[in-house]
C-alpha cells in the first residue's frame, strides 16, 4: 500500500477482509492491517500473554491439600 494514512489503510482493510472473505474479527483485522501497512506484528497475542501469566501466579500459589472421599 503506498499511503501510510491509518484511516485509508483501515478502509483498505475492511475491503481486504470482505474480498478473502474473512469475519471481521480483531484478530483479523489486526494481521490484514498490519500487512497492508507492513508493521510487523507483535508475537505474543494479548491472550497468550495474559494466560502465562495466568498460569505463572497459579504456580506461585501453594498446593491444595488432596481431598478425601
């Protein structure tokens, strides 16, 4: 895309979304955006970033004691 503009770039993206007929989804949205205005994406997705850290204060929490049956 030869313009920078973030409006004709997101424009141009909606359009992109309609012709691969993708769901205009964030995710969606944001690859497409960043491909048309060749901004590399950042690796770690928000999600995968909050569930490691989901899972790293879980590993700090003491263990359960085991119930009986």
């Amino acid at each position: 895309m030869t313009t920078q503009n973030p409006i004709e770039v997101a424009r141009e993206t909606l359009k992109q979304l309609s012709l691969r007929k993708l769901l205009p989804t964030p995710e969606n949205f944001e690859r497409v955006y960043h491909e048309l205005a060749q901004i590399p994406i950042e690796r770690d997705s928000k999600l995968a970033v909050q569930l490691l850290r989901a899972l790293e204060t879980l590993l700090k929490l003491p263990a359960l004691p085991h119930a009986r049956h």
